[in-house]
C-alpha cells in the first residue's frame, strides 16, 4: 500500500511541476514556488517508493513472501533483500525458543504426578513458507507444539512409574518425551531440541515411603560393609597366627642341644674379654657351662 501511494502522489506531482514549469516559461514567475514544491514532492516520494523494493530481516529471522495470496517456497534471509515492491514479507524467528508447562499427570501406578518440564524448539527455516500456508495466523506454538506438548507429557509419563521418577528414571522420561514429541511436530516444520525436567513432585506418602527405602538400603549396605571388613580381618589374624606357628615350628626344627651350647661358649668367651668386673666358675652350670658372677 505505501508504494502504490508513492506512486499516486509521484504521479500528481510530476504533472503539478510539468503545469507549473509551462506557466513559468508564459511569464507567470508566482508559479515557481509552486513547481519547486511539486518537485521536492516529487524527489520525496520517488525515493519512498524505490525503499519498497528493498525489505530488512532481522537476525535470527526469515522472511516469507505473499504476493495476493501467492506465497513463495523460497524464504528470505536474514539482511536486506530485493523484493516485488507490492508483495507482503511476513517474517518469522528461527531463533531457540522455551516454552514451559507445570502439570498434573499420572503414572503408571494412578499415582497423580506433579511435573515440571520444559520444551526448547525452534522453526525449521526450509518450512516457514508451508508453516504460513497450513497454520492460521503462522501461530505454530499456540495451534501445534503446546497441545501436542501437553498431550505427550501425561501419556509418556502414564508409562513410567511414580518410584522410578524419584531417582533412575528422570532422564529417561525427558528423552521419551523429545522422540515422542519430535516425530509429531517435526512434519509440521517444528524443531524440537531438547525437554529437559525442571521438578517432578511425588505424592507425600510416596515420597516418605521412598526415603525410608533408600535409609534401609543404606543400612544394610554399611552393615554388610562392617561384616566384610570384620571377616577380612579375622583371615588376617588367622594367616598372622598361622604365620607365627610355622615360623616356631621352623626355629624350634633347627634348635638342637649343640648349638645352644656351642653358644653358650661364644657368650663366655665374650664375657671373658670384657672389661667389666666379674667372676667366671667354669663347670659349675647345667651342661657344664660357667656361671658367671658379677662382683659389682
């Protein structure tokens, strides 16, 4: 609409300023202001009219074009771009977008869920024509993703159950529902990238009951961690006691009367030598060895 009234208003004042440049050249000189004025008009709107052939798409945007309810397959990009001055460029975000939706769902159990989760998605560029086409308004997220979104989240989690949602199965739920969510909206130029969990609330009871599990569950493991500990080391005493009887065996085995005395005779000899006072009997102790008397 604003070429086509370029136009008009470049037309009127192209034929004002060719009248008024007529009647200057008969001698009316009050004429001259007036064809000046249609000129500047006409200068003016000569250039409104030429930016109509140019259109800027922000960035991280495509543009759509609609030329009387003819749409282009081809989109444009970002930037600027040459297009048919009387065709509509409507432009749609590619950009990552976060839809967030808190509900009340069920599991597999009827238990009632509260869930928390997130939808991060974006618009397929190559698909933005066909979105404009087949989707009223272009308003893919209010007419596809959100009801889809919502639909898949409570029957995806009607699948799992409420105790597995506790710890385990988090994450399994969030990717069950991107796949599940994907293969719907995906044919309709929909983009999903991930559906992260933000909370999951369990019933009170569950939640409880869950908790006095996992105490249980952690008792039992350090008691039966005491046990193992408490057996090793009674294998421990027993090998070091088992050690220490073979180890007398042995010495006893290679203990004989000789040697003790062939010690007893490397001790006096010893004790001869040294300078310490002392009286020495020899004969006089079992075997035959000395006695020794210190005269200190």
């Amino acid at each position: 609409m604003i070429f086509i009234l370029a136009i008009l208003l470049c037309t009127a004042a192209f034929f004002v300023w060719v009248s008024a440049a007529r009647k200057v050249k008969h001698g009316n000189a009050a004429l001259r202001s007036v064809g000046a004025g249609s000129l500047v008009t006409l200068v003016l709107f000569g250039i409104v009219a030429l930016t109509q052939f140019f259109t800027q798409v922000p960035a991280g945007h495509v543009g759509v074009i609609d030329f009387f309810g003819v749409v282009s397959e081809r989109t444009l990009p970002s930037g600027i771009n040459l297009v048919n001055p009387l065709a509509r460029v409507i432009k749609f975000s590619i950009q990552t977008k976060e839809h967030k939706e808190t509900m009340e769902v069920l599991s597999s159990e009827g238990l009632t869920i509260g869930l928390e989760i997130s939808a991060l998605y974006r618009l397929d560029p190559d698909s933005a024509a066909r979105v404009y086409k087949t989707v009223a308004g272009g308003d893919y997220e209010s007419i596809i993703l959100i009801p889809q979104f919502r639909s898949i989240s409570r029957a995806v989690t009607a699948s799992f159950q409420a105790g597995a949602l506790y710890s385990t199965q988090r994450d399994q739920l969030g990717l069950a529902i991107k796949e599940d969510l994907a293969k719907i909206v995906a044919p309709r130029g929909v983009i999903i990238e991930t559906t992260p969990l933000r909370n999951v609330a369990l019933p009170v009871q569950l939640t409880e009951a869950i908790e006095q599990k996992q105490k249980a569950d952690q008792e039992s493991q350090r008691m039966e961690f005491i046990l193992t500990k408490e057996k090793q080391e009674a294998d421990r005493k027993r090998i070091e006691a088992k050690g220490i009887a073979d180890f007398q065996t042995i010495v006893a085995a290679g203990i004989s009367e000789q040697l003790l005395r062939w010690k007893g005779i490397e001790a006096t000899e010893k004790l001869a030598t040294s300078p310490n006072a002392k009286v020495i009997v020899i004969g006089a102790g079992k075997d035959g060895l000395p006695i020794i008397l210190d005269t200190q």
